[in-house]
C-alpha cells in the first residue's frame, strides 16, 4: 500500500466526486522494482522513482480521476450483457470505426448509442468487432500470459536506438534508454507522425529530449532503402505497431534478432494478436480496475499499461543472451499488466487524501526535436542518399 501511496496513482483513481482509493494489485511495487534495478544497471547513472513514473504524463496534463472515465477522459468503462468492456475513442477517426462497429451511421458523440449497443451484447462479440475493425476496445477478463523475464544485464552505453514508436511506452523505454547512455534516433513517416507531438509539450519534451529525428516514406524506394540502412545500423530497434506495420515496409524482426540485434516490440496483446488498445483500455480489459461499493469497475492511473510496458521494455532491452546473440523480445502490455495482479488479492479500499501524493512531474532536459530535423545529418553519417 506505501507505493501506492507514494505513487500519486490513487490520486487518479476513483469517481471524481468521491474518495481517492487504493489500487488493487503490486503495479507502483513492480514500477519501482524496474527503476531499482536500472538504477544497479547503469552503476547508479540513472536514478528514478518507477512509481512515481506511472503518473507523470497526469502531473503535466493535469488530468484528475474520472470513475468509469479515464483520466484522460478519452476512455469509457461500459456494462455489457455479460459484464463490463473498456472502450476507447481517442483518434479522428474513432467515432466512424466505433459507428461501424455497432452498425450505425457515424455522428459527433457516438457515446450514447455505443452504451446502448453493449448493453444488449456480450463482450466476446465486442472483441471480435473491434478487432475487426481496429478499435481499442475489449471486455474486461481475466489474462493469463506473462510477460518475459530479463537475461544477462549489458550495459547500453553508445548503443545505437531505433526508435519507430509513438505515444507513451516505446519513448518511454527509448528516453530511458537514453538516460543509460543509448545514442536515440526517432523515426517517423510523413503521413504518421507521432500523435503525441499533438499532445502537452512539456511531456512530449520530457520523453524525447536529446533524441534526434528522422522522418523516412517508405513509400518513396530510395527512402525505404534508406530505412532499411538505418535499422542495419542499429543495436536495438523500439516498435509499438503491430507487427506487419514494419513488416510492410521491409524490414524484418526476426531477421534483425537473427543477426545478432535486440527488437523491442510492445504490442496491445502480443505479436500475434490482431487486436489494438491503448493504455487505459489495455489496462481496465486486463484486469487492472478499482471497484466501487456496488461493484462498478473504476479506472486506475492514468493510461497506466503504458508506463509499466515502458519500463519492462527497458529493463529487457538492457539484458541479452549470455552468448551475445540478439533477442526479438514480444512484449504483450496486456500481459505487462496482468503480471501484476493477484486474483485474491483484497478489494479495493479508499484512503485519507492526506494519506497520499500527488502526481509530479519531473524537469525535461535537452530538446525534443522538430520532426526530421536530422534526417539529411544520420543519412550522410550512414552514407545513405534517400533519393
């Protein structure tokens, strides 16, 4: 209970107009279990409180507990005729897929009749559609996969990063990566940016200073030649995509591992699952909710699968075979997140608001770059023309 506590994360976990509560499950116990050990990794270089990592992106947002909303409020908690689902809608284009999805003509606020279409369906019907479909969505049940275990600790000093994720947990294993030492290259394409870029500067700030950028079409031959070379050039590569994301563009996970590389692929619910999620859905579906007095499920933290995700992910990335091949490490957030939860564990209970602390955020430090800022300067380091 003291990490929880001290992690700020039931600061953001309850209804708005109610007591702040305690989470179930070791999650800020877990989160300050990989900070301790990155810490003993990098001889004390990087030195931070896991815990107090699960609620930094709330600490610059400002964002506040919202019951069966999330804190961020683009995330609901809904009865299904079976039980209860997580549903996101926090892209553009969510209110059309989430429209499609129960067979509706798309509007504004597509809310009122997604709650009334879940009410009358079961959730395993909700998954297959979403999936379908695209959309972060799922029931919440029960998750049995476990996420891997860390080999032999290496140090990762002068390491070339590839990073293609977005968001929250892929930067925020490539930021700590940097923080070890890891030179971090960011890619993006130019028709998807990362959507964090649209997101609260100070945090985007926070996660990507001193990276470089680079932006690549892998659409355009000589540019994905050039994307081919950077990866070659790399000694670990971040995804956050579904696997035949990269795929498409012609490069090949296993075969980077095979040569003696570390690919660092997080996914919603593992390589070979097909369904999306963010991190408040992602967490809620796997299990991780506070329970009211009359049962009702209640967000914990703040999108809260993507920091634990981040931090696991970097915890495996500075650990690799003792013989020094590569390692393709499928990180399920899902599974992340299971791993800290016990079926009997004690329900959840309030606790005095001055039992507890706020989220806080910590100082960035260096600049995050503009988008392909340093495309034309890593391709000539590469001797790579892209055209």
């Amino acid at each position: 209970m003291l990490d929880w506590a001290e992690s700020g994360v039931p600061a953001l976990t309850g209804f708005p107009s109610g007591p702040a509560l305690i989470p179930p499950g070791v999650a800020a116990t877990v989160a300050r279990e990989h900070t301790t050990r990155i810490a003993a990794l990098t001889g004390g270089r990087v030195r931070l409180d896991g815990a107090r990592l699960l609620t930094e992106r709330a600490a610059c947002t400002g964002s506040t507990r919202g019951g069966t909303r999330s804190a961020g409020r683009a995330c609901r908690l809904l009865p299904t005729a079976d039980g209860w689902a997580a549903v996101s809608c926090a892209r553009p284009d969510d209110p059309v897929l989430l429209a499609a999805l129960i067979g509706r003509d798309a509007v504004d606020d597509p809310w009122p009749a997604v709650a009334e279409w879940l009410r009358t369906h079961p959730g395993a019907e909700l998954a297959e559609r979403a999936e379908l479909l695209g959309v972060a969505a799922g029931p919440i049940a029960p998750v049995s996969a476990k996420p891997p275990q860390p080999l032999r600790p290496r140090p990762v000093d002068n390491l070339r990063v590839v990073d293609f994720s977005a968001l929250w947990a892929g930067p925020l294993c490539a930021h700590l990566l940097g923080l070890a030492g890891a030179r971090v290259i960011k890619v993006e394409t130019p028709t998807r940016p990362d959507g964090a870029r649209r997101g609260e500067p100070g945090f985007y700030r926070l996660l990507h200073g001193g990276h470089e950028s680079v932006v690549l079409d892998p659409g355009d031959p000589g540019q994905r030649r050039a994307l081919r070379e950077l990866v070659a050039s790399a000694d670990i590569v971040i995804e956050a995509s579904r696997p035949r994301a990269l795929a498409g563009f012609g490069l090949d996970a296993r075969a980077f591992a095979d040569a003696g590389g570390t690919w660092i692929s997080i996914t919603a619910h593992g390589r070979a699952s097909n369904r999306i999620g963010f991190g408040d859905d992602i967490a809620a579906s796997a299990g991780l909710v506070a329970r009211a007095s009359d049962d009702t499920p209640l967000f914990v933290g703040d999108a809260i699968a993507d920091p634990l995700t981040g931090l696991t992910a970097a915890v495996l990335a500075m650990s690799a075979p003792a013989d020094g091949s590569g390692q393709l490490w499928d990180i399920s957030m899902s599974a992340v997140v299971a791993a800290t939860l016990d079926p009997g564990a004690a329900a959840t209970v309030p606790i005095d608001e001055s039992h507890i602390v706020a989220p806080a955020r910590r100082v960035a430090t260096g600049t995050a770059p503009e988008s392909g800022r340093d495309t034309a300067t890593v391709l000539a380091e590469l001797g790579v023309r892209p055209g």
